[in-house]
C-alpha cells in the first residue's frame, strides 16, 4: 500500500494535470491549483540556485535552446543539501514535535514482523525497496523460519525462492543466512543489543543497526534513510551532505523527550507528505515551521 500511495503521489504531472496547474489566460492560476513558491529565500540560497543553473548551462554549451532551467523544487533542494536552509530555532523544534506527538502519539513502523530476529531479517531485506513490497513476502518466510536456527536450517535456495519479488534478492537471502549462523555461532541465536555488534552482521550497516535498537529495544536512535535525509535538510532541523551528519544533528537537535518516536515521526511525514518530487505542504502540519524555499502553496 505504501508504494502505491508513494507512486501515485510523487509521480510528476501528467500534461492534464500540468495544464491544470498553469495559470489562465489572464495571468491567474486557476481556482484551487498548487503553486510553488520560494518564499523568504536566505540569501545564501541563491548561490546554490545560480551554481544549478550554471551548470546546466555548461551542460548545455553548444545546444542551449534544448536544456531547460532546473525546477524551483531543484535549486531548492540543492540549496538545502548545501546547508544554505537556515537551522530551525529549539523553539521550532520543539514545536514541530509537539505537533507530530499529537497527530501521531504512538507511531509504528510499517514492516510486518514477529520477534526481534524477523525485525532485523524484515529490515535487511527492505533495503532499496519497499516495506509493503518487503511484507508481502515475509509472511511465507517467518512462516517457515522465524529463528536463527530455523533459517539456517531453510537455506540459502529456499529463502532465496521465498523473497525474490524483492530487490537484490539474491545478495539478501545470502545475507540473511549468514547473518542468522554469526547470530548462532557467536550470540546465542539473540540479537545483540550494541550497534558495533549488529554492524558485523552480514548485510547490516548503520541505519539497519539503529532500526533494531529503536524498535526492538526501545533506545533512542535515529536511522537516516532517504526520507529522514531530505526532511532533515529541507525543513532546517538537521542539515548536512551524509546521512551520519544528518544523524548526529538530529540526534542534537531533537528534544529528548521525542527522541523516540521521532525516527518513525519523521519517516512516515517524509513518505506521505514531504515527498521527494511534489512535497504536500499545502497539507503540511509543520509548513509554517519549515524554513524550505522550495515550498508549495494553495494559489489564492
Ligand atoms: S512544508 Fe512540509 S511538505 Fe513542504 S517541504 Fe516543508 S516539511 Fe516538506
């Protein structure tokens, strides 16, 4: 279901819709479109729009007439990655939470899973690719192996015939039965409850490792994925060019109070309103917080 609201939302406009959305004949946009807007731009974010459009003009030396000006949407993403979003205030912090909390006071994630040990299979597997993709083949897969033990025991050729509607499938099922022997051989057949410990798992890196601890474990950490990355830089709360930056700003920048929940908070806003290519903001809980440029608004 999620990659199916993701799809149908994100998906750029169709000429129909684009034409909706352009203005009439006398200049104003029809009633009810979505204009984007790039309100309140800090001056250090024309540099980056202008470096955007330099490029492309390089790009585009010797065959100008065909390469068209980055969308706003762009330069203003470009300009977020760069840091030149202005960092919200604690009080903005502060306040965007409070207003998650209260749409949202007990978010889940929405991988499907039975025990810690299916958590960390079910997330291994939902690299570059989707939870509701990722649920739909582990029920056959946690029905016939929900442990260590019971996975090795499945092998490799069956799990890899159990999960490969998924991406990387191959990669995955190797991972995943040499991860559940390390789990055996060196851990009990438990999960480890340290990040350092996790990581040398096959197939599990930072983001996987803080998943866990977060979910299964109840510990406040924060996995960067692409959602959280483009929120943290879009709205001002944590800025930087590597999902490590990004994670320790937010960790700085978060109240303690939300920490967490704010990983699922903040990955649910980014998968079904911030979206990457055509952000909601008109529907956005936060949109008077967001310090983004690029931000879209009901035309008048
Ligand atoms: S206003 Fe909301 S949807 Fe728009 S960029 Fe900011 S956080 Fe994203």
């Amino acid at each position: 279901m999620a990659k199916k609201t993701r799809s149908a939302k994100s998906r750029p406009a169709s000429g129909t819709a684009r034409k909706a959305a352009m203005p009439r004949a006398g200049g104003r946009p029809a009633k009810g479109t979505v204009k984007r807007t790039v309100k309140g731009a800090p001056a250090a974010s024309q540099g980056p729009r202008k470096s955007a459009a330099t490029a492309v003009a390089r790009v585009g030396a010797g065959s100008a007439a065909k390469v068209k000006a980055p969308p706003k949407r762009v330069s203003a993403d470009i300009a977020a990655v760069q840091a030149a979003v202005p960092p919200l205030k604690p009080a903005e912090v502060e306040e965007m939470f409070r207003r998650f909390q209260a749409a949202n006071p007990e978010p889940k994630g929405e991988l499907h899973y039975t025990n810690p040990y299916t958590l960390l299979v079910a997330v291994v597997l939902s690299a570059q690719a989707t939870d509701a993709g990722v649920n739909k083949a582990t029920p056959a897969l946690f029905a016939a192996a929900d442990t260590p033990a019971k996975m090795v025991a499945l092998g490799e050729d069956r799990v890899r015939d159990l999960i490969r509607t998924i991406g990387l499938y191959r990669t995955k099922a190797k991972n995943v039965v040499a991860l559940s022997r390390l789990l055996i051989e060196k851990h009990g057949g438990k999960i480890p409850r340290d990040r350092a410990t996790l990581e040398t798992l096959p197939g599990v890196g930072r983001k996987t490792a803080n998943v866990v601890l977060n979910i299964a474990f109840g510990e406040p950490t924060i996995a960067v994925d692409t959602h959280l990355f483009r929120l943290g830089n879009r709205t001002g709360l944590a800025t930087g060019r590597t999902p490590l930056a990004v994670e320790l700003k937010l960790e700085a920048a978060i109240p303690k109070a939300y920490l967490l929940h704010a990983h699922h908070w903040l990955i649910l806003h980014g998968r079904y309103v911030c979206l990457a290519r055509r952000p909601l903001c008109e529907r956005c809980i936060i949109a008077d917080v967001c310090h983004w440029p690029g931000k879209t608004t009901l035309a008048a």
